[in-house]
C-alpha cells in the first residue's frame, strides 16, 4: 500500500497519463485530416434541372449521384427533371458523396379502369380518386336511378371496365337524374 502513495509510483503513472493524453491527441488530428474533416463542398440547387444538366454540375463539383424515378408524375413540370434532392442544397459533404435524385417520369403509368357502372357517384368519384384520376365533367340525363353512374367518358369517348387509362386523366359521368 505504501508504493501506491510514493513518489516514484505517483510519478509514473503522471508520465503514462500525459503519453496517453498525447497518443489520443495526435490520433484524434490524424483522423481529422484523414478522414477529409477540412473539405466540404456545398450542395448545389438541382430542382429543375434536367439529368445531363444535373450530371455536369455535380462532376465538376466532384460529387456522385444516384437517380430514381418517380412513380408520381407531375404534369405541371416537364419530364424527366428533378424535383427533388437528398441531401437538400446548401448542405456541406465530403468529396464523393451520393447525391440520391427523383426525377419527374417521362409520362404517365396507366391504370386499369374498374367497373364503376350502376354505381352511386359517391362511389365511383372514390374509385376514380383512388386510382389517380381526376373526376372530369358530370352530366345527367334522365333514369330512374338518381346519381347513378350510366356511363363513362374518356376524351369524348365512352370506356369500359378493363381498358387502359393513364392517370391523372379526366373521367367524365353521365349519371341518371332521378326522373323516368
């Protein structure tokens, strides 16, 4: 017990604390400036831009990237741009570093319309939200059955169950009045 409190001991384990101290230290700043702490490089704004516009700024910033399409497509924007982007712009990341881009799909993917007739408006706008349609003109025309899908309409022309319609088209009604 003695030799822990003496001054050779105290001593020592002084000298083995500040080696210690100072292999952490020089650790820590080595991997510091290994690891490429001091360069980052701010991620530029890519909405809006298409993918060879995108790919050229990123390769002269020395960043990679990563597409994946959109299953939603956005008519308001043109196709195949990117509408968004992770990570965000303005964010600082190393040399190399995955960009991941959604892009706008060049058209839209088509859905298979459901049998909607002899069904109430209630249900068949349901339906048509459902599968990313948008509820066009509803016009009535006289049927015991009031709001009463009779038939439907895509561009003027009557559809039926079964048939390929791509989304975000407008479906017309014409549904029954409620008078014979």
């Amino acid at each position: 017990m003695k030799f822990l409190y003496s001054k050779i001991f105290i001593k020592q384990l002084f000298i083995s604390v500040v080696i210690f101290a100072l292999i952490v230290l020089i650790s820590i700043i080595f991997l510091f400036f290994y690891t490429g702490q001091t360069n980052y490089i701010k991620v530029p704004d890519l909405y809006g831009l298409n993918i060879s516009e995108a790919e050229r700024l990123l390769n002269e910033k020395k960043l990679n990237f990563e597409v994946s399409d959109s299953i939603f497509y956005d008519p308001e924007i043109l196709p195949n741009t990117i509408v968004s982007q992770t990570p965000l712009m303005d964010k600082e990341v190393k040399k190399n570093r995955k960009i991941y881009l959604t892009i706008n799909p060049s058209d839209f993917s088509n859905v298979i319309f459901p049998d909607i007739i002899q069904l109430t408006k209630r249900s068949a706008v349901s339906q048509i939200n459902a599968l990313d349609l948008e509820l066009g003109n509803i016009e009535y025309v006289d049927n015991i059955g009031k709001d009463v899908v009779l038939e439907v309409k895509f561009n003027d022309t009557i559809i039926y169950s079964g048939q390929l319609v791509p989304k975000k088209s407008k479906i017309d009604l014409v549904l029954g009045n409620g008078k014979k």
